[in-house]
C-alpha cells in the first residue's frame, strides 16, 4: 500500500514515515506544506496521504484544505489528517467533504501503533476513521431532540464505535457481542434514522453524519 506523509516538522515527518514502512507500508514522498502535497499527488497519486492539519504559511487549515481539495481532484485517495488537538468542527467537516476513505486522528494516537497503522490502512481501503477522543467529545455534548434521542443506550454504543471506523466484526470485539447482536443494533440505527435503502456502507456514512451533527 502506497503511502504519502506531508508534515512541516521534519523530525516528526521521518519518524511517521519509519513507523509506516515498519509496518509494510511504501512510503513514497514526504512533503513539508500542502502545496507540495498537491503537486506530488498529481504526479504520482498514492493510495492514502497522511496530512497534518497545520501547515505553513499561516499554520492553521493548510492540511484540512488539501484534504477537501485531494477529496475532489482524486475521489479514490483515502486522507488522514493529523491534529494535535480535539477539533469536532474541522473533523466533521472533512467527513462531509468526502465520506469515502476520510480520517481525523489525534497525534497522540501514533503512541499507539498498531491503531495508528490500521487506521491509515481503513482510510486507504475507503473506510471512516475519527478519533475516539473527538467521538467522545461529541456524545457528551447538549442536544436538541432529533432521531438519535431515540435510539436504546446500546444501539447509541454500537453508533459510536461506527463513528470511529470499526467494522462489525471489531465492534463484536470491542463490545463483547454476538456477530448477530451486533447485526440487530446496526439495523435499529439504520431503521430509527430512516435509512431504509442502499449499500450497508453508504448508510453507514449517513448514519455517523447524523450521529456527528445531531
């Protein structure tokens, strides 16, 4: 799997790129802005880029703005933007921009590298990935009465586990459940936010939208 990192800071840039190829990734470009990114990508498009959110010149959206940009010019690319802080708005915002092989991870989560690698690995298979941190952020919130006050406290968990990318099978895993059990809660979630039609992934993608904007 092919592999592009675009980060400003040089020693943080090559210590992702060793994890990746550590992990049998091909790293091919490292970049320190986004409009190196955008340019590599058109000479040689890779399979997934990994992009801090924050890059020169002004040091505030430049990644998140050539993850958009990347979820347009090349609609199979998967994007995990990088961020060293908890930002719901600019995560929901990428997922909107492009709900295929999209990601918002922590940078603290690279400690971690066996979820960091699995996440960059979702991303560039077409999955959704966000931060368990943002996730939580985003359960705690106030919110109005829409259809999500409807779903049982358990089908709310199985939702959330969706929300960070996990498949059914993982959330059997992480929950403690029957493949079935979980099949079930999927089908409340679905049913409950009116998503009767289209591919199980499709409605996937909906059903952590609303879960994200409610």
């Amino acid at each position: 799997m092919r592999v592009m990192v675009a980060d400003d800071a040089v020693l943080f840039r090559e210590g992702l790129s060793r994890v990746l190829a550590d992990a049998g990734f091909e790293v091919t470009a490292q970049v320190g802005d986004a409009q190196a990114l955008l340019r590599r990508v058109r000479e040689d498009p890779p399979d997934v880029c990994v992009v801090d959110i924050r890059m020169p010149p002004t040091h505030t959206t430049e990644g998140l703005d050539a993850a958009r940009t990347l979820s347009r010019t090349h609609p199979g690319l998967g994007v995990l933007v990088l961020s060293a802080h908890v930002e719901p708005y600019y995560a929901l915002t990428l997922i909107e921009t492009g709900a295929h092989g999209a990601g918002y991870l922590l940078k603290e989560r690279i400690a971690d590298l066996d979820e960091f690698t699995d996440a960059v690995g979702r991303v560039a298979a077409g999955g959704l990935v966000i931060d368990p941190s943002v996730v939580a952020h985003l359960v705690g919130r106030a919110r109005a009465h829409n259809p999500l006050d409807e779903l049982t406290e358990r089908e709310r968990e199985v939702l959330a586990q969706m929300a960070q990318g996990r498949s059914n099978q993982a959330i059997c895993q992480r929950l403690h459940l029957s493949p079935k059990t979980v099949e079930a809660y999927v089908r409340g979630v679905f049913t409950t936010l009116g998503l009767y039609q289209g591919v199980d992934d499709n409605r996937r993608v909906l059903a952590v939208l609303a879960f994200l904007r409610g």
